[in-house]
C-alpha cells in the first residue's frame, strides 16, 4: 500500500456501492471476521502484541531495517519510482513517522515475528491534516503471502477507533495493486473514489480510495 496520500484532481467517481446500508453490512462482516484474541495494547506508546507480532512505535534507530526494505524493488512493483535510493530519504520519512506519535499517540510500527525475531516490515496508520487515519503496510519480501499485511492492518484499525474514533480509516492505493485492494477490504474498508492518480510517472494509474465509512469531498481532497 503506498504510503503518500495524494491530492485528488477532477471530479471523484464514486462507487455506487458505497452508501450508509453497505457500510454497516461490511462493519459486521469485518468484525466477525476478525480473530477472536484481541491484540493486546501494553502501551500506546510502547507497543502492541497481536497473535504472531510484536509492533513497537517506528523511529528513526529503525534506519537500516526500513531502508532495506524501501529500496527493495521487490516491495515496488506496483509503484516502482517510489523506491528509495539514498539512506536520507528514509531518515527524513522515518523522522516524520516519529513525530506523528509524538503528536497523535499513535502512528506506523515497525514489525517483528514473535516467535523468532524477523522483521516483517512497517505497517499502521497516521493522523493526516484535516482528520483522516492513513493506512499504510510495506512487508519484506521473505515475510510475504503469511497475512502479516492484514493482521498489522487490523491492529491498527482497532487501535484508532480507540484513540480517535470519529476520524475516518482510509487507505490509498493503484488499482492494479489487488494485494493490497484484498487486504483494505478484508479490514472493512470499501471503495469511495476511483480517479486518475495525479503525480505519477504512468499517467494510465488509477488510484483507489478505500475508507470505513463515507467520506465528504473535503475529506477527499487532503494532502
């Protein structure tokens, strides 16, 4: 799921199945769906432990970690400009994940397996200008095709309807991406705008905007 939220041009086409009735149908689906061991939150701060994870607020010690796994081509095939090539792009995005839990008490976390120590990867959600969660997961290549994408998407959806229940869960991404379209969908999140994906390299990208509830244009049009 990439991790910049972009500012939308022209007119949004909104899916038709995203009314009030759908919503409260997919919420129940989702929470039925859901594990019946709840992630268990030590501390905001500090972390939270899900079955097989361990996620610990991102920072920028993460450096070595979270550049490997960014300037990995193999995590960018679906957005392949937005590899990382220089250490200081992930220093200055690291150091901005940071902030947010400085700020909001919750932000993206940095994973690791519980029962070995691997890393899998960065994955949560951000507090965006204007009051909207961002979702966002990136898994190493090794930890793939486990469902660790959607069991850290999971924590932090539940994590934020605790912290900041009244601002929306969305999640950006391409629509060739049906990994990540899979995995919003199995998170309760269903499509509210489709529309040209404006600042990318390929101008046929279409970007698709997941959300767990409807959103207003002015929630749509956030940087």
């Amino acid at each position: 799921m990439e991790a910049p939220v972009l500012r939308m041009t022209g007119r949004p086409v909104r899916s038709g199945s995203a009314c009030s009735d759908n919503y409260r149908v997919k919420d129940e689906l989702a929470r039925s769906a859901r594990r019946t061991t709840i992630p268990q939150v030590f501390e905001a701060s500090a972390g939270l432990l899900t079955d097989r994870l361990k996620l610990v607020p991102v920072s920028v010690r993460d450096i070595d970690q979270q550049f490997a796994l960014h300037s990995d081509p193999r995590v960018w095939t679906h957005f392949p400009s937005g590899r990382h090539v220089d250490q200081r792009q992930t220093l200055k995005q690291l150091t901005s994940f940071a902030a947010d839990w400085e700020r909001d008490g919750l932000g993206y976390w940095n994973a690791h397996r519980r029962d070995n120590g691997a890393f899998v990867g960065i994955g949560g959600v951000r507090l965006r200008h204007g009051g909207i969660w961002n979702l966002y997961y990136r898994v190493a290549p090794g930890q793939q095709r486990q469902g660790f994408a959607v069991e850290i998407s999971r924590a932090a959806v539940d994590t934020a309807a605790q912290i900041h229940p009244e601002a929306p869960v969305t999640a950006y991404l391409l629509e060739h991406n049906h990994a990540s379209r899979a995995t919003a969908e199995r998170v309760g999140l269903s499509l509210v705008w489709r529309g040209p994906d404006a600042g990318n390299p390929d101008a046929d990208a279409v970007r698709l905007v997941y959300a767990d509830r409807p959103l207003t244009d002015a929630q749509l049009e956030i940087d």
